[in-house]
C-alpha cells in the first residue's frame, strides 16, 4: 500500500532538533512549538524524533 506524502521530517539544526514540513517544506507551527516543549524537558533526541514522526503520520 502506497500512502500519499503529507509531509516529512527533517533534523533541525536549531530548536528542538527535528521539525515537521508540509509537502511545500513549510514549517508547521503547532508541531514545532510541541517539538521545543518536548525538548526542554528531559527528553532524548530520538524521542522528539519518534513524536515528530507520529506527528506527521496523524
């Protein structure tokens, strides 16, 4: 099964280390700003990364 690409994940040099992009590589907002909350706390990087992916599969 072939899904349609909404979107991706791209590391982030800044912020919260990964961020979520429209299909126009768009930055999108609300994700971003969970993503940074996310990363102030005590979290890893591959945890942001593995929410950033759920993120974008909803």
């Amino acid at each position: 099964m072939r899904l349609p690409r909404w979107g991706r994940v791209l590391a982030w040099s800044s912020g919260p280390a990964w961020m979520v992009v429209d299909p126009d590589f768009a930055v999108v907002p609300p994700i971003t700003e969970f993503l940074a909350d996310l990363a102030a706390r005590p979290t890893s990087a591959a945890s942001v990364r593995s929410y950033a992916y759920d993120l974008l599969r909803w």
